[in-house]
C-alpha cells in the first residue's frame, strides 16, 4: 500500500514539473520571437516587454504552485498524516 501511494506521489510530482518545463520552453520561445518581430519592424517602442513580464509572473505562479503544490514542499502533509494516525491509536 505505501508503494503504491509513493508512486502515486512520485508520478504527480513528475506531471506537474513536465507542465513547468513546457510553460517555461513555450515562454522562451514565444517571447524570443516577439522580441525578434519588435527588432525588426519597429526598435522605437519596445512593446515586447509587456508580455514578457504579463506572462512572467504567470510563469513565477506556476513555478511556485508546483514547488509548493506538486508535492515538493509537502513533508508537512506526510507529518500531519503521521501525526493524525498516532493520535488514533
């Protein structure tokens, strides 16, 4: 039983840091490309900045609900399960 659950968190884990990764690559690529466009059709006004820094702090959202939420800051959550058991018993 507690491998199962192990596996379990272990995979969820791994599925919320591939979702991170992809967010991440898609925001480098995308902004990379708008950097390019603003260069190249108008280098007055850098216009690219908005959505480098709209979508960066959705980005920082992300990376810190899968920190926080995909199990990586959760020992908390395995303690009070522990805890909750020995008061049971």
């Amino acid at each position: 039983m507690q491998n199962d659950e192990k596996y379990l968190r272990a995979k969820r884990k791994v599925q919320y840091l591939k979702a991170f990764y992809i967010h991440l690559t898609v925001y480098l690529l995308v902004n990379v490309i708008l950097f390019f466009i603003n260069l190249s059709f108008d280098s007055g006004n850098w216009w690219f900045l908005y959505p480098l820094g709209g979508w960066g702090i959705g980005l920082l959202v992300h990376g810190l609900s899968t920190v926080f939420y995909g199990g990586f800051g959760s020992k908390w959550e395995e303690r009070k399960i522990k805890e909750y058991m020995e008061k049971d018993i």
